[in-house]
C-alpha cells in the first residue's frame, strides 16, 4: 500500500505503531531519532510520516521542518503529550498533515495515516500531470510538422529521460536552444536548475572562471568568492552554447571535468564533485572543426553520445506556414490586435530562402506586422519597400553554390541585390555587408566576422571606423584582448 516512517525515541512506541501499520498493509520503516528518521528519508521515498513530537537532540518540529526543506512536502503526523495541543496547533501552522495525542488512540491513528496516504498520492498524481502538461509545452513550442521536426522531437522525446550529453548541430536560428530548453524540460532533471553559458559571448580569459567559479583572490578583480555555472546547475542541466567557440585549452578543462565528475574553482584545489546533465550546441560543423584540429576529438566524441541536427528552414518549407501563424497569433495576443496573413504573403514567404532561418522568418514577420496599419498584412505594407528579409542585401549571400542553383524563386534575387549597389563606391558597399551581416547575426560579432572571413579584431576596428555602437556590447562581449586576464 504505502511507505511510512515512524520515528520515535521509545522502542516499544514505534514497535505498536509498525504492528498496526503493518497489519494495515503498509511497509513500515523505524527510526529511533530525529537524524536517523532524516537518513531514512534520504535513501527511500516515503509516502507519510509518523513523528513523535519530543525526541533526544533534533525534536518532531525540527525533524520536520529540516526534511521539508530537503524532500518537499510529505505528509507529517506529530504525536504529542497529553495537555501539549497548543504546540501541535503551531505544529500544523508550520506545515504538519495532523497530530495525534498520547496515548494515541489506534483507530484515529489508521485513519490519518490512511488519509495521509490519500493526500500524497494526490499530490503525486498532480506533479505527475504538472509535469506531463509541462513536457507538452515545451515541445509544442517547437512549432513545426514536417518530418524532419517530427524527427527531432521523438529524439527529444527518447532520450530527454537518460542522463546522456546531448549535441546539437543546426544552423544559425534553426531553434537549437528550444530543443535544449525541451531535453531539460522533458527530462527527471525538470524541477532542478536549468543553467545556460553561451561560450561565444564571454571573453575567453573569463570563460573558466564563469565555468567553474573562482576563489576569492584567484585574479585580480576577483574579491569574491563565485560559484561557477557547473556549481549552480548541480543536479540539474548545464546548456553550453555556441560550443564550438570554446578555445582549445578550455577545452582540455572541460574534458577532464566529463572525465573525473569533479572540478576545482580557479585559484583552488579542492575538488567538488559535480552531477550535471550536459547539452552543447553549436552551428559549427564540430566533425569538421576536429578535422582542422580547431576542436579536440576526444571532447567531441564525449559530448556527441546523442546528436541532434536541426535542419535549415529551406530544407523544411512546409513549416513557414505554421511557423508564419505561429509569429502572427503571438502579435496578435501581444498587441491585442486580430490581424491576418494574405495568402499571397504566406506563398511568398514560403518561396524565401531564409539564410537566418526561423530567427530570420520571426523577425520578418514582425516587421510586416508593426508596419501593417490594416488588418491584413501583405509583403508591401506602406514604408517597407526596402524592407525584404532582415538585410539590405536581401536574401544574398556571397555564396557560389547559390550564385549557380536555379534560385529563381527566390527574392530578391543576387543579380538584383548586386544590381542595386551600383553606383556605390567599394568603401560604401563594404560597410553595407559588414552591417548587414552583423545585423544577421543580431549583432554577434564573432558570427559576424566568421562569415564575413574577417578577424574579430579587423571587424572591431571597421565597426569604430563607422561609429558604430553595438547595444550591449559593454555587457556581454569586449574587444579580445581586453578582457582581463586570470592571475597565474
Ligand atoms: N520550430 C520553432 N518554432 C517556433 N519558434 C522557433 C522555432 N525555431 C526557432 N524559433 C524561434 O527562432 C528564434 C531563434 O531560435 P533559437 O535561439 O533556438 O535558435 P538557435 O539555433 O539557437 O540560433 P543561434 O545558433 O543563432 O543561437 C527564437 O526566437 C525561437 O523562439
Ligand atoms: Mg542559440
């Protein structure tokens, strides 16, 4: 029937208690303290607890509270002395089912555990939906039916409950950290700490402090003590992006930490031992970085048990559409506003090819959709004439396979995005790209120079040369070489 722990200091108490309980059907485990009750909830879970409320050391109260804070809420009965009800009164304040008094009549004592064991299978049964509600939502909002979604989310789906790394490989936009978001949401780790570390954002002098914390003193400007992310999400996730950004010799770090399941912080030697579930992504192709020997191949293969690769928008078409209402009914509820599609609009939309991918589509969407003043949004509404997809190059890319496909559905076409810069002078056209595809990468400089092929560094200087301020940037990201370095 149920788990109940008796705990009681007196021997012959808790042998009368377990008698009946037993006789009841439930298996009863026996503490003789406060400590001991403590221990025994840790190693199995218990359905109710019988506690006498005066015990050696730890009392009832006490016992209670502490295993509260640990397990939750369990159902609690105090047994108290004769003429002692106003501490079971404040006993039930703090958060007891009920209590008993001595000398505890024992068909009372059949009935509260009984409606004990009702109450917290019914709490059971609500976290269970809760939790089951929950998985839902956090894969309905992967909006998508085609079948490669369909794909990702029954790997999702299978692999959620197993403590395995999981990698995610995709595109820039493609809807990687949902899928993250989803694997901790659909996994036993739910109601534990979700920790997110975008690797690319931080400066890589900070990288393994932010990682594994540092001791007060371990650098200059460290004053304090701070725990690291792989201390914040103990027991829980830990979502590491843009892993592919990761330098070589955080690298070597993180791999021993897999390895060893402990980590020191830095400027320290004690090791603290670590129980997190790890899922990267990147969009990076990470085999191939391990080919250029930019990523180590041991660390690949610890962090690619599962993969997941969510493919580009282009290669999955039949999503716009939803994707496209999806955006539209968020705008709608934001603005509580009831605006539509044009069906024209949604074939055209579908006939892009979204370079930035659903990142690029959302963003489209909500540009049409503030420019819109009527009620139905067509892809000319008035002052968005130049407005075509995110950049000012349109769906251009300096990309000789989409110079040669047969792209001619999609528009603007290259020809024409080259078309319109003539007239400009080199300078000009230069600044356009480089903004344009900062602006992509919603301002991500490291992106931004990868694909442009320039150095970080080179486009830090042109960024300054335009007087460009990129909001933010104070925060989250600063010129290499800025950063302050780790005392040795
Ligand atoms: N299938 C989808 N359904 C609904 N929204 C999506 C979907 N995929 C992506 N999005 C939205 O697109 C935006 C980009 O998604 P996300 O940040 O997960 O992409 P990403 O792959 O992590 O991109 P990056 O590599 O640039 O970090 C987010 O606003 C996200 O909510
Ligand atoms: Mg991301």
């Amino acid at each position: 029937m149920a788990n109940i722990l008796v705990i009681d200091d007196n021997l012959t108490n808790r042998e009368t208690y377990a008698d009946i309980l037993e006789g009841e059907g439930h298996t009863v485990l026996s503490a003789g303290s406060g400590e001991e009750g403590l221990a025994k909830l840790t190693a199995a879970a218990m359905d109710a607890v019988l506690c006498d409320l005066k015990l050696p050391n730890l009392d009832g109260l006490a016992t209670m509270e502490l295993a509260h804070e640990k397990h939750g809420p369990l159902p609690w009965i105090l047994i108290t002395g004769h003429g002692n009800e106003e501490t079971a009164v404040a006993a039930i304040k703090q958060g007891a089912f009920n209590y008993l008094t001595k000398p505890v009549d024992l068909s009372r004592l059949k009935a509260t555990v009984e409606s004990a064991v009702r109450m917290a299978s019914a709490n059971r049964e609500n976290k269970a939906l809760r939790r089951e509600l929950g998985y839902e939502e956090a894969l309905d909002r992967i909006v998508g039916t085609s079948a490669a979604i369909r794909a990702v989310k029954a790997i999702i789906r299978q692999v959620a409950k197993t403590d395995a790394t999981v990698l995610i490989e995709g595109e820039s936009g493609t809807g990687k950290e949902l899928v993250a978001d989803a694997v901790h949401a659909l996994s036993n780790r739910s109601g534990r700490p979700y920790v997110k570390i975008n690797t690319a954002a931080i400066p890589h002098d900070l990288l393994e402090s932010e990682l594994f914390g540092h001791e007060r003193g371990a650098f200059t400007g460290a004053v304090q003590l701070k725990k690291g992310k792989f201390e914040i999400a103990d027991t829980g996730t830990l979502f590491l992006d843009e892993i592919g950004e990761m330098p070589l010799d955080s690298q070597v770090k993180l791999l021993r930490v897999l390895q060893d399941g402990s980590f020191a912080r830095v400027g320290g030697n004690v090791p603290i031992a670590t129980d997190v579930r790890m899922v990267c992504a990147t969009n990076r192709n990470l085999k191939s970085e391990v080919l250029a020997s930019r990523f180590r191949m041991d660390l690949y293969f610890r962090l690619n048990v599962v993969s997941i690769t969510v493919p580009p928008l282009r290669e999955r078409r039949e999503d716009i559409t939803l994707l496209a209402r999806a955006f539209l009914e968020r705008l709608n509820r934001r603005h509580n506003q009831n605006k539509e599609l044009a069906d024209g609009l949604v074939q055209h939309l579908r006939r892009q090819d979204w370079p930035g991918n659903v990142r690029e589509l959302e963003n489209y969407i909500e540009k049409l959709y503030v420019l819109t003043p009527g009620k139905v949004i067509t892809n000319d509404p008035p002052g968005a004439a130049d407005e075509r997809p995110t950049s000012p190059l349109g769906n251009y890319r300096p990309n000789v396979e989409r110079l040669s496909a047969n792209d001619s559905n999609a528009a603007p076409s290259a020809d024409e995005a080259i078309r319109a810069l003539i007239g400009l002078p080199v300078d000009e056209v230069e600044k356009r790209l480089i903004l344009a595809t900062l602006s992509h990468f919603m301002g991500n400089k490291s992106k931004a120079a990868r694909q442009l092929q320039i150095g970080v560094k080179t486009l830090y200087r042109k960024l300054i040369e335009y007087g460009v301020q990129v909001p933010g940037e104070e925060e989250t990201e600063s010129p290499p070489g800025s950063a302050q370095r780790p005392a040795p």
